[in-house]
C-alpha cells in the first residue's frame, strides 16, 4: 500500500506513549556557548580525545538520561586549515558506535562509516584539514540501523575550521556563536522506543532546544554577530527566521560563499549548517524564530487517547493527513506532537542587542567558488528516491542498503553529474559522504549562487541536478537520505571511487 492508498483509507491508528501532555512553559534561560574541546597543538599536529558515554544530564528543566561526548552539544573541536589531527575516540557506551566527520573532505578509509568501535575500545582518526576549507562542520555516529537511536539520544558535537578569510575585519570583529538546534522527546527520564510513525516520518520532538537550554537569551556586546549554525536533529527542519531583521549568509555547508547573501529566512534541513551575519541596528530585543515549515509528514489528528508500541498497529483510529496542523489541545494528539516544532512558530532564542549598536559593514567579497562545467562531466547518473511507506522502507533505485554491494561505480579525478530524484510525498535531505558538491539547478531552475555542500533538500516529487567532484583521494564511501530513521531502513548507497 502506497502513501495515497494509506491516507485514503486511514488504515493507521497510531498514537506515541509520549506525547499525552501539553508542552510546559519554560523560563527563559541564559545562553550556553557550547565548550571547546582541550587540545595539544604542535608543529601543525593537534592531539585530541573524544569519548562517547552515557551522561546524566539536566534538559527543559527535568534530569534525563543520554549519550554524549561529555555533555550536549558535545565539546566543540577548532581546527586550522593544513593542521594534521590525530583524534583518539574511545566508546565507553554498552553498545558499538564510530564517528562520522560529517563534511569534511577526507580520505574515506578514515572516515569509514562501516568501521565499529567496540564497547570499551578505541580507535585513531588521523586526517589533514585541507586548505579552503575553512567552516562549520559536525562529527556524530554512523552506526547502520543504530543511527537514529544514537543520534537522538544526543550524540553531536560541532568541528569549526579557522582559514585566512576568518581575519577579514568584518569577521574578526564579529562576536561569534555556535547554535546547535535539536528537538527532544522523553518518557520520564528516558528516551522511548521507536514505534512505527516515527520510522516512517523520522522522529521529531516538542521540547526545542538551542545548545541543549529552551529559550535561551543572548545579550549581545557587540552589534555585528556571526552565528554557526546546526541541525543536529534527526528529522526536524527548522525554518528560520529573525525578527525584523535580514539575515546575511555567508558560508553553507563545505564553507564561505563568494560575497553575501541576504535573506528574509534560512531553511535547515536534518545534517545542514550555515553561517550567517546579524548585523543589529537598533537597541531592544530579536527573536529567532522556527517559522511553520510542511516537510509532507503523515500526522495524526482528532481526539485520539489509546496508547501503544511499536506493535500496536490498529489501536485507536484516528484521522491520518499529510503535513496537517494537527491540533494543540490537552488531549495531547499526535496532531500537537508530530513536527510541533515544524508546524507552529516557536521562538528558538532571543537576542538583546547593546545599548548604543554600530554594526559592521558587511564583507564585499568572500572566497572564491570554482564554477564545475556540467558539459565536461564524466558520467550522469540518476538517483531516485522511493518508500514503501506502509512497511516503513527507503530505498534509492529501487534497492535497499546492502553494505555488501557497490552501487555506484567512478573514476578518481573526474567531474559526475547526479540527478536527484524525489518520487515520494516527503522532503529528503540527501547527503554525500567524501566528496562536496555543488547545486546546478532545482526542477530545471539554476542555482541562484554558487556553494559548496554535502547536504541538500529535496522536496516532494522534485529533481535536483548536482555536479560531484571526485578529487583527492579513492575509496569507498556512502550516500544516504540524513532523516536518519530512512538510512537506518535502507535510503543509503556505496560509491566506490577507483583511480
């Protein structure tokens, strides 16, 4: 039964055992810089440690238990362009895990997504920051059929590379802060089993949270800020907005734009980072906002009080849409759970600017971005994502992952043109291990400025034309769907790069 069929006949009647209470009101808290990770730097070497445990931590106000990487967001690792880094990773959890170095452009025999790290063993990630790469980066775990679990239960930490634009007056003097943004979701100190919604939409919670505080306030000494921005969630997206204010964006996923780029809003989807400049031209407060953003979820709706398990198919009908409002009533539907965070304004933070602000002029020009000619590609490809929604599996060309089986086939030192194709109901960010990229056009519409990426959204029944460089170094690596439920079901494949 395919999605259509589904929301025809409302054959689902799925309620969570978490979502039975309005979400209460928080007192504004201050804002908490994420910490940063204690390194050993010398002669262009840095040495770090990472450990992935299970933390007893303080969020929305109630104590709970997660995985971390010493607390969320775990600590923050800067770097330099053309450092090596050694980095020790240990894993103190009861269950096998590894580390993902999402974006970075490095060999993938080190960032090996296949390789597990054992319960109380570790392993040596040793790999060179290249030159040009200057950016906001992320490291969490990639564990097939884990990564959903892992990922909620707050395994993220954020890896900021330092290069020569960040001395550009107009950074330098910026004040800069990292935003990790994550939803949560418990049952009483805990985080609750996966039941059969939360694979087919991905889990989405509605407690938001910016560096792990609800509501935080940032005041603000200067009037220039630089914000580093992630979405560390496994399903939610999060369109933002500033109050009365543009947003300038400088730098997206693989790093700086070539100049600026205002805007009246900034869309994240799951694994995506940005950066942008706030420039506050007057004295009071700012809020940045989620604005209602409909990703095509399945949502439940109408006065529905069964609870069940991820086995509880049939109990309690209840009415089905796609990407509806869903009620915000006590009955605490799964209408007022399901993407809370995505289909109603939320405030995220608030920003009190200084007394007397003079912002800075903005940047004139940024880095560089090298223009890929489609024409000179050495292969086209087409990847089309698909469901079957009912059975709560994903998979690219009609296959699901097979860790076993190379997908795609290419030759080192070649340009590739993907076409993305989304053939579901529901937007699908798709991420590309390795190998950053660049967006050519959307439905046949160009790109409207150069970037470099590793994730882009697709919307419901969209194509997305990528050009791929294949550089630096072979292997094998992966692609995948980053609402993480559908790569742990199977929207994942293996590309092979071969010289």
């Amino acid at each position: 039964m395919n999605r259509r069929e589904l929301l025809k006949y409302g054959v689902l009647g799925l309620v969570s055992n978490y979502g039975l209470s309005r979400l209460p009101a928080f007192a504004q808290s201050p804002f908490p810089q994420p910490r940063t990770l204690q390194v050993r730097r010398t002669d262009g070497l840095v040495e770090v440690q990472i450990t992935a445990q299970q933390s007893h931590l303080i969020l929305g106000g109630k104590p709970v238990w997660l995985m971390t990487y010493g607390g969320f967001p775990g600590p923050t690792l800067r770097v330099r362009e053309g450092e090596t880094v050694r980095l020790k990773f240990t894993n103190n959890l009861p269950e096998p895990t590894n580390l993902h170095l999402h974006g970075l452009h490095v060999p993938p025999s080190v960032d090996d997504s296949m390789a597990l790290v054992q319960p109380g063993e570790s392993r040596l990630y040793e790999f060179r920051i290249p030159k040009g790469s200057a950016g906001t980066y992320w490291y969490h775990p990639h564990v097939h059929g884990r990564v959903a679990a892992q990922l909620y239960a707050g395994l993220a930490g954020l890896l900021v590379v330092e290069g020569p634009l960040d001395a550009l007056p107009e950074l330098k003097e910026a004040e800069e802060y990292l935003l990790v943004l994550k939803d949560w979701v418990f049952s009483g100190d805990r985080i609750p089993a996966w039941t059969q919604m939360d694979w087919m939409n991905g889990r989405e919670g509605s407690l938001l949270t910016v560096n792990g505080a609800v509501r935080p306030t940032l005041r603000a000494q200067k009037a220039t800020l630089r914000l580093r921005l992630l979405n560390a969630s496994n399903a939610c997206y999060y369109r933002l907005a500033l109050e009365n204010q543009p947003l300038y964006l400088i730098a997206t996923d693989g790093g700086f734009l070539e100049k600026p780029v205002e805007l009246t809003e900034l869309l994240l989807a799951p694994g995506e980072r940005a950066e942008v400049l706030v420039r506050l031209s007057r004295p009071g407060t700012y809020r940045l906002q989620a604005l209602p953003y409909d990703r095509g979820a399945m949502r439940m709706h109408g006065g529905m009080h069964s609870v069940m398990g991820d086995q509880g198919m049939g109990q309690g009908m209840g009415t089905m849409d796609h990407g509806g409002m869903g009620g915000m009533g006590d009955t605490g539907t799964m209408g007022s759970l399901m993407g809370m965070g995505a289909t109603r304004l939320e405030t995220l933070l608030t920003i009190v600017a200084p007394a007397n602000p003079k912002p800075m002029p903005l940047p004139t020009s940024l880095a560089p971005i090298e223009r890929l000619d489609p024409a000179k590609a050495a292969a086209t490809r087409r990847l089309v994502l698909g469901e079957r929604m009912m059975q709560a599996e994903f998979f690219i060309n009609g296959r699901m992952f097979d860790p076993g089986r190379v997908d795609i086939q290419a030759k080192l030192g070649t340009i590739e043109v993907w076409e993305l194709v989304n053939e579901t109901e529901m937007d699908h960010p798709f991420h590309l291990h390795t190998y950053p990229f660049q967006v050519l056009s959307r439905d046949g519409q160009p790109a409207p400025y150069r970037a470099w990426k590793d994730t882009v959204n697709l919307r419901p029944n969209e194509t997305v034309r990528i050009a791929v460089p294949l550089r630096d170094f072979g292997g094998i690596t992966v692609y995948h769907c980053h609402i993480v439920e559908h790569e742990d079901r199977g929207m994942m494949g293996v590309l092979e790069v071969r010289p």
